[in-house]
C-alpha cells in the first residue's frame, strides 16, 4: 500500500512538473522562435537565418512532443498506481475492521436542526448575494451598440464610424453647400500663405456681418495665421520653429520665480500644449477617461474639459501602453474654429472653441505596442492623421468640419511613432513622414506620393524637419539624411555620429540642430553635413527643441530647459528650472512660454 | 470477504492496464528525421440505431436486475457485481455516453427549441430511471449508474459527516441543475457533460483539469463517499423526488425492525434515519417548531420573489456564457479582433455571412430569455430554500431506523448488517438470524 501510495505521488509531482515544462516549450509561444521569425522578415534572403530557425524549431517541437508523451505516459501510469493504492487501503481497512457495535454516539437531533437552518439561510443569502454581485460587476455590452459604427460583415469602412454633431454655432449650421463652395474657394489659394481672411467671425466677438450670417464662411487659415499662434505639435507646420518674440530665459518653477501661473492637469499624457488666441488646448487620458481640456492662457482659468467617450467603435477597455508613452501620447491640433485629439484608442474628436463636440470617430485601435503617439496637424480644411500600425502602414485626411475621409493611404511601411510635418516645396504642401524605412512626402490635397526614399529603419520615434528645400530625418541606430524633396529624391548628406531616439530635428536658418536621448544636443551646417559644435547637458532628452526668437529651447526630462543661441557659437544662455519632469515640448505665444510638466501646466513669463 | 475484496482489486486493476496498454496517443510522437506523414482526421460513425435500442434494453435489464437483487434477493453482493458490470459497459465501453443524468439538458433543448429533436432512446434513458425511482427508490443509483459505480468501488474509509452539513450541500444539487436547464434551454451549452468529471477517465482522454479533477473527486471517495452524488449530480434531484413517492423502497430490516442499533453506521452515505425519541417530542418543542413552520411557509413567497429577483438581474452575467453573446460583445469591446485572423470563431462568424447587426440581435433575444429564465431559476430556488428551511422544523414521529428515501442510493449495504431474518408465514416477530 505504502509502496503504491509513494509512486503515484511521485508520478503525481513528475507530472506536474512535466506539465509546467509543456507550457513552457509550446512551439507556438517560443519567444527566441519569434524574434528570429522577426529577424528573417527583416532579412528574409539570410539562408543562414533560415536554417537556424528550422533547427531551433525542430528541436523545440521534438521537445514539446516528448514532453506531451511524457505526460500521458504518466497518466496512465498514475491512474494504476491509483487503483493499487485504492485496493491495497480497501484490504487494509477491510482487515482492520471492527465487528460492527450499536451506534452509541447519537448526535443531538434538536441542535442539528438548529444548526441546518441557519446554515442553509446563510446559503440562502450567500447566493442571493453572489448574484447580485455577478449583477453588478457584469457590463451589457450588447447595450454598447452602435449599429452605424460595427455593422456589417466586412472590414468596417471609416465614413460608417464618424459621429457627427451639429456644432452649436448656428452660423455655421446652414447652406453647407455654399459653405462647401467656399472653402473650395479659399483652399485654391496659394499654398503656405493665409488666405487674408478676417478670422473675427469665428473668434466669439459675435461682430459678423449681415451677410456673413446668411452665408456663413470658414475662412481657412494658412501658415501666415499659423504663426500668430502655436496651433501644432511643433508650433505652426510642425517645423520646431515659433515666430514670436520677447520669451522668457530665466525662470524657477519650484520657488515660483517669472511663473505667471501654474495649475494642476487633470489627467495625464505627454502630449503638448497648442495655442490660439486666447485659449490653451490639451489632452489627457487614463483607464477612466479621455479629455481635452481648453484654458485661458492668461490667467490659466480651467474654460472646459470635456469627455471623447460614446465614441462608435471605441473600446470599452483601453489598449496595452507602456508607460512612457501612454494613452495620450499625440499632440492636438487647432485651426482657430476647433481642437482636435487623437488617442492610443484610435479615437479622433473634434470640439469647438466652446467645448461642444462637432465630430468623433474611431479609426480601428491601432496595434501598437508602445501606444500611438503620431500627433496631428491641420491644413486646409484637413486633419492629417498618420496611423503607422503594427498592422500596416496609413495616413488618412479627415475633413475638419465631418470627420468624413478626405483621402486615406495604404502605405508599404512598417509602424511608425513619429509625426508628420508640412512641407512648402515646389509650390505644393507636402505631407512628410518618417518611417520604416520610408521617408517620404505626400500631396496634403490627395495624399499621393511625392517622393519616397527607403533609408530608415527600426522603431522611427523622431519626426522630420525641413529648412531651404531639404528635409531631414534620423532614427537611432538608423542614420541622419538630408533629402531633396521632390520626384526622384536622394539622400544628399547622410551621417551616423548623432543620431535621436524621440526628439525631433530642427531646420532653421542654415543649420540642424540635433538632440540625442542621452544628452547630446549638435548642431550640423544644414546644407554640408559637417558638424559645428555640440553641447552634452548629461541629462536625457525626449523632447525636442524649438527654435524662437533666435534662440533654440530643449526641455530635459528632469525638467530643466536648456536655452541656447540659435547660431553658430553655440553659446549657452541658461538652464531655468521648472521643478518636476517635462517631457513635452513647450509653446510660446505672446511673450510668454507654456510647459507642460508631469504634474502641472505652466505659464512662464510675467 | 477478504479474499472478495482481493479478487474485485484484482479485476479493476486490470481493467485499466488493459486500457492502459491500449490507449494510443491521439497524435503519434512525429518522427522529423523520417519523413512523418499527418494521419488523416477520420470522424467516428455514429452509433446505430439497433445498437442505442439495445443500450435502452441493458439500461432496463440493469435495473430490473437491481431492483430484484435489493428488494427481494436482499443480495448486497448482487448489487455490487452488477454496478462492476454497469462501470464496463456504461463507462469504459460506452465512454459515459449517453447517460441519464445528461440527458436532462438533452430533454429540456427539445422542449423549448423545436428544431432540436431527440430520439426515443434519449428520452427513454431520461424517464426509465425516474420511473423505477417512483416505484422502487433509486436502484438506477445503486447498479445502473457508471459514475455511481467508480465512485462506489472506491469507498474506503467513509466518514460520517454532520446532518447539518449535509443539509446545506444538498441545496448544490438544485443550483447545479437549474443552471443546466438555464443553459440548455437557451441553447447556451450541455454543463452537466462539459464538467462531468469522470468521463475522461471512462475515455482515458480529456482535458488535465477535468482527468484532475476526476481522479481528485475518487480520492475524496475514499473517505466522504460518492462525493459527486451527494453533493453535485443535478439529477438526484429528480431521482430523490420519484424516489421520495416510491412505495417498495429498500427497507434496513426484511421484516419488524428491532432497534439493535447495528444498522446505524452502516451507510456509508449517512442516508439512515435514526428514531425520533418521544422525549424530544415534548408538547413545548412541537408547538415551538410549529410556529416556527408557519413562519418559514409564510416567508417562501419572499424567498421565491428574492431569488427570482436576484437571479433575473444576473441575467448579463450569465448569459455570457452563450457563445453568440459572448462573441458579439466581444466584438463591440473590441472591434479591432475583427482583423485577427487567429481568432477562429471571429473569422468563422465574418465568413458566415451574418452581419453584426443581426449577432447582436440574437444575443440580445438570448439575453432576454436569460432574463425570463433568471426569474424561473431564482424562483425554483428560492422554493427548494424556503421548502428546506421548513422541514427543519417536522417533528414526525418515527420509531425504526429506516433508508431515507431521497437520499438513498439503494445500494444495500446496510441489509448486510441487519440480524433480523425473513418474516415467515403468519408470524408477527422477526426470527434473528445467524450472522457469520
């Protein structure tokens, strides 16, 4: 009995053991089988590659099929050790027994009955209980369904998940034909510049024209207006270039010093502010919510904040992020009628300067395994939108006043964590992305392809920039290029000494200002190539400079600014403190900047 | 006995090493180095008519059998040859497939979808046993059940447990078979088969866990016998209702019990009840459990309420179960697996035509019904509770130890302990006999 009892444990243990091995060589779930599978579709022609993943998976099948036997065989040969041990104890007790005697210990009839009821009254109330609890904790999707947002059996088209609503603004609620017509007048003008339009009537004075009511017009504003303001990832074109003056270079966030004010975020992201006019624009989101919240940038008065929920499509519980990059990685955009956001849900909202919402929609939840953080931009009556997933590469043009697509791309690259910029070459507006391994740029009006040059490669973080005809890009671990925009393009002057891991280039007044996740910020002649100088700030750099006012501002992660001259000495002008983590990229309007840091926005300047 | 003890391991014993040695793996261990070839997939052909008519004609035979072996050969041996008997054909040979306890999901599909049909032989391995529990207690339980038997053959050690515990696992049974006729019902799935934890032993193949769990209830048989009976099987419910009716129930004694006593310990399954003393009848204690009954009968409308509440509002949760419900909010939660080409029910759903609207649509009738059955299930339950809690206060008189008759399995051991032998002719005593 004893020796039967010892080997079914024993087998009892090899099996569980075995068990846990199983798992662990499923073939399927082989992580070096993955990442070599991973490298060959990098190199798929590495015949070398190739037959070290048909030995690796040759020998972790044979393991796996080993294993599975090994279990089975253990099984069958517990389960007799089992009935042994089963018919050894039965013999054993059945030699042991007693000859049968009287029942003597009699259990108290009375307290047993006592005893059942309550118990089964506690049962009783455990399992009311437990159901309302499975109540309670259960969510009814099926209440969740939006028939326009998922209907239908093939892949959902984009135009059946946009939900519009009327904005409240009634002059903009009529003859959306002659609204129509209007735009298409205004976007034939020449590219790059601003249409001259009085934007008045769209900033609140309610001083519009008699006529201006009967035909209500959107006046779109181009790079001109665009400079007034700080309307994009990247000020205005998403360049890293800011046309105001007068900013600030010393402050102390901690002790308050030429801090005009600071307030709380609500919710946190890593995306930055945008500006127009008055008002401040930004988003957040965490497993409860996504918002974008609209403050008055001079006093940083909270104007509202409003939810991007009840979206069709949208999820119901949030995509995997990592850390660092978050639920609201994109930077939002605004075209001085609406701000508009973007989430690592795929979701696209739209809200007018009052907060009421115009437009949402879902784009698919990207596959992402960061988090999406391609910030938007705004041009001609289009939000420009790359969507680089895991799943294939896109870029979509969504109209800024439906939400419908304007046009929408399959592109031949891989995931991309940059944002696009705007390019005026050639008397077009292009849209230039980086990618793996594309560079390329597209027509803002139809979204073709201009150029493209296969360069780069890896997980592309940092956007381009562009300066004097030439666009540049980098990755790490990839190389630094500078391109000619046009058909035909070529890399001009490529490098490998600097290269950034998230933060963006910047082009500006012949030279390219570099910053690298460990510190480094360098400075190359834009057109040569050669480097003029660098500067090591020993800190980590995420976010990317901007240039104003003559002078180029990079945010280090801890929340340092490093200021220096925009030009060829290189000379340091200071490094203000703001007291906590930043790792956005600040704005500046009006003689003032404005930093997100992890915790609080700020206003610095007095 | 001892050397019935041995022969009857003996006999067990290798009837699994046969299994054992016959057991072939379902995928032969691929050979890379030789040029394995994948064995095609055949489908087994379904069993024939003639031969299901014949299982109903050895289901029938069973019991009859058991029922003259219990009630008139008073043979505890009989009994349990017959149950070795029931564990080869109905477990090993026919892999616990169908059953009676199954069928109950099959008769209930039948009964609220018309176009599921079940054949004669189905329904008669339902009614066949409930038939024989109302006339004769639960024979089926003591020889004609396959899980019975292998959790019968294991008993070793039993204990006795408290009645109180007793009392308060017997309220699983209803859950577990309200829950079944839900779930069958709407369609949703076959829970008692899907969790049934001894039919991967009868097949040598099934899931770990269920194999696991299987071999984890028979060591728990060892000691607290047949532990899924008593505590889980959805059909005692039916069986022990029949049976509660049955007129020629199994009896302890063949004749006039003369309260030795010897009886008392016998069962292994604690289903003998013992004398109510007189002196526990006292005039104060009655009239106490009275008022007491009257109070809980009135509160069994509250109970039925309550639970019906309870249940029907759990209608979402439970109704998560059913695949289309599960499937279509899976797709709104998470449109983005529409593009998942490794989910197999999503593509099998995009390839079927259907549209979203019309899966959400029919998971939304399922949800409905989940929500009417909710209120059906909760209800029943709150009856069965509010019924129990009113038998805890009976006091009927009773003076022998008799079989209890829902909860008897009618498997006899406890006539093997009775002295008192066959009442003769017109004699009034029992005449003891010589116990070896």
């Amino acid at each position: 009995m004893q020796i039967s009892g010892i080997f079914t444990l024993v087998v009892a243990a090899l099996l569980l053991i075995n068990f846990v091995q199983l798992k662990k060589y499923e073939p399927l779930e082989s992580q070096t089988l993955n990442t070599l599978v991973a490298q060959l579709e990098e190199d798929p022609r590495n015949e070398q590659l190739k037959e070290e993943i048909r030995d690796f998976d040759m020998m972790v099948r044979k393991a796996y099929f080993t294993s599975t036997w090994q279990v089975r065989t253990g099984a069958l040969l517990m389960l007799i050790g089992g009935v042994l041990f089963a018919g050894s104890l039965k013999v054993y007790t059945d030699l042991r027994r007693r000859i049968g005697v009287p029942d003597t210990a009699k259990e108290d009839f009375l307290k047993a009955r006592m005893t059942a009821w309550k118990w089964l009254l506690a049962t009783g109330i455990l399992v009311l209980g437990m159901a309302f609890f499975a109540a309670f904790s259960s969510t009814n999707y099926l209440e969740n369904y939006y028939p326009e947002a998922i209907a239908g059996t093939g892949p959902s088209t984009m135009d059946e998940t946009i939900e519009v609503i009327e904005i409240v603004d009634p002059a903009d609620t009529s003859a959306s034909g002659a609204l129509a017509g209007a735009i298409q007048d205004t976007a034939t003008g020449e590219p790059g510049q601003d249409t001259g339009a009085d934007d008045s009537a769209q900033a609140g004075d309610g001083q519009t024209t008699a006529a201006q009511q009967a035909v209500p017009v959107e006046k779109i504003h181009g790079l001109a207006e665009f400079k007034k303001h700080h309307n994009s990832f990247r000020g205005p074109m998403a360049l890293g270039v800011s046309y105001h003056k007068n900013i600030p270079t010393s402050w102390d966030g901690g002790a308050g010093t030429n801090v005009a004010w600071k307030v709380a975020i609500s919710k946190p992201g890593y995306n930055s502010p945008v500006i127009w006019g008055d008002k401040l624009f930004l988003a957040g989101a965490d497993e409860e919510a996504r918002i974008v919240s609209c403050y008055d940038r001079h006093s940083g008065q909270l104007l509202w904040e409003k939810k991007a929920d009840n979206i069709p499509g949208s999820p119901s519980t949030m995509p995997k992020v990592t850390d660092d990059t978050g639920l609201s990685a994109p930077t939002a955009v605004v075209d001085g009628y609406r701000v508009y956001a973007i989430f690592a849900t795929g979701d696209v909202i739209a809200f007018d300067f009052e907060g009421n919402r115009v437009w949402a929609r879902n784009l698919g939840v990207p596959q992402n395994h960061y988090g999406h953080s391609s910030s938007l931009l705004v041009w001609n009556g289009k939000v420009i939108v790359q969507y680089d997933t895991g799943k294939s590469g896109r870029m979509l043009a969504l109209d800024t006043k439906t939400g419908a697509s304007v046009w929408d791309i399959s592109r031949d690259n891989h995931i991309s964590w940059a944002s696009p910029i705007l390019v005026d070459y050639a008397g077009k507006i292009q849209v230039v992305t980086n990618t793996d391994p594309t560079v390329g740029g597209y027509d803002v009006e139809t979204g073709e392809e201009i150029w493209k040059v296969d360069v780069m490669m890896g997980e592309v973080g940092p956007s381009c920039a562009y300066a004097d005809g030439l666009v540049y890009a980098n990755n790490e671990y990839a190389s630094l290029v500078a391109i000619n925009p046009e058909p035909g393009a070529a890399v001009q002057w490529e490098s490998y000494d600097y290269l950034s891991e998230a933060a963006s280039p910047v082009a500006y007044n012949g030279l390219l200002y570099l910053a690298t996740s460990y510190g480094v910020l360098v400075c190359y002649d834009a057109k040569a190539g050669e480097q003029v100088w660098e500067m090591d700030f020993g800190t980590t750099l995420y976010s990317s400079p901007m240039v104003v006012d003559g002078k180029l501002y990079i945010m280090g992660n801890d929340g340092v600014m490093h200021i220096v001259k925009a030009d060829r000495s290189g000379t340091l002008i200071g490094e203000p403190v703001l007291g906590e983590p930043s790792y956005a990229i600040p704005a500046f309007a009006g003689g003032k900047i404005y930093i997100r840091g992890s915790e609080s926005l700020y206003c610095i300047g007095e | 006995m001892i050397r019935k003890n041995y022969r009857l391991g003996f006999l067990v014993l290798m009837v699994f090493a046969f299994l054992a040695l016959n057991a072939q793996q379902r995928f032969p261990k691929p050979e890379f180095e030789s040029g394995y070839e994948q064995p095609n997939t055949t489908t087994p052909e379904p069993r024939t008519a003639g031969m299901e008519v014949f299982d109903v004609i050895v289901l029938f035979g069973v019991m009859a059998l058991a029922t003259w072996l219990i009630l008139k050969k008073r043979s505890r041996r009989g009994v349990l040859w017959l149950s070795v008997f029931t564990l080869l054909y109905f477990g090993f040979y026919r892999n616990g497939c169908i059953c009676p306890i199954g069928s109950i999901q099959n008769v209930t599909l039948a009964l609220f979808d018309p176009g599921y049909k079940i054949s004669i032989t189905v329904l008669l391995f339902f009614l066949l046993p409930l038939v024989f529990a109302l006339f004769y207690g639960r024979t089926f339980c003591a020889a004609a059940c396959p899980l019975g038997a292998i959790q019968d053959l294991v008993v070793i050690r039993p204990i006795s447990v408290s009645s109180w515990v007793r009392k308060t696992l017997s309220f699983i049974p209803h859950i577990y078979i309200g829950l079944a006729i839900l779930f069958a019902a709407t369609g949703t799935d076959f829970i008692i088969c899907r969790y049934d934890p001894f039919v991967g032993i009868f097949r040598t193949d099934g899931p770990y866990l269920m194999i696991g769990l299987g071999i984890a209830f028979l060591v728990l048989g060892m000691f607290f016998a047949r532990p899924y009976c008593r505590v889980f099987c959805p059909y005692s419910v039916l069986l022990g209702f029949m049976s509660h009716f049955s007129k020629k129930h199994i009896t302890i004694t063949p004749s006039e019990c003369i309260n030795c006593k010897l009886c008392a310990n016998s069962c292994p399954f604690d289903a003998i009840e013992a004398p109510i003393d007189e002196k526990v009848r006292t005039e104060s204690t009655v009239r106490k459990n009275l008022r007491n009954y009257v109070i809980f009968g009135l509160l069994v409308p509250v109970w039925i309420f309550a639970g019906g509440f309870a249940v029907s509002k759990a209608h979402v949760f439970l109704s998560k179960a059913h695949p289309d419900v599960y499937l279509s909010e899976l797709l709104i939660a998470q449109p983005e697996l529409r593009e998942d080409t490794e989910n197999l029910d999503i593509q099998a759903f995009l390839e079927s035509g259907k549209s979203m609207d019309q899966l959400v649509e029919e998971a939304s009738v399922i949800r409905s019904k989940f929500r009417t059955g909710g209120w059906y299930l909760g209800g029943y339950l709150g009856l069965v509770l509010g019924i129990m809690l009113m038998n805890q206060f009976v006091l009927r008189k009773r003076k022998d130890y008799i079989p209890h008759k829902r909860d008897c399995f009618s498997c006899g051991r406890c006539m093997d302990y009775c002295p008192v032998g066959e009442q003769s002719g017109d004699r009034k005593s029992g005449i003891v006999k010589a116990k070896q």
